[in-house]
C-alpha cells in the first residue's frame, strides 16, 4: 500500500478529537521563553489548565493514539 500524506494540521484535529473527551487539547507553543520550556508542542488539560505532557511529537503521539494509521505519513508544514 503507498504512504498517504496528512498534514500537521490535519494530524493535529484528529488528535484534539481523541483527546477531547479526557479534556485535553494539543498545543503548538506560541513564543520563544515557552517553547524553551515545554517544546514545540505540548499537552494542556483545559479543566485544570496545566501542562500535562511537555516536548509532545504530533507524529508519536498520533500512531499511539491510533488516529495515524501505518500507511500514512506527516507532510511538513501547516
């Protein structure tokens, strides 16, 4: 089977669907002092407003969630 391309912003809907029922969004980090902390990406629980996974690969995170299937692959960019 050929690799299909999602892109990053696509990869990042389907991870804010899975993840909205526990109330946890992905965030693209805005801001230099902040991605010098917490990475370009991070997970924010909304109902506590914390940070609840630091240094967060899209990509990983998708195939773990299962919203990023074997055959597909992430297309640079948004």
């Amino acid at each position: 089977m050929s690799q299909k391309s999602v892109t990053m912003t696509a990869l990042i809907s389907r991870i804010n669907r899975k993840l909205k029922p526990d109330h946890e969004t992905l965030k693209v980090t805005r801001g230099e002092r902040l991605r010098q902390n917490v990475g370009d990406f991070y997970v924010l629980d909304v109902n506590r407003n914390c940070i609840v996974q630091q240094h967060s690969d899209p990509e990983r995170l998708g195939r773990e969630l299962g919203v990023l299937k074997d055959y597909e692959e992430v297309a640079n960019g948004f």
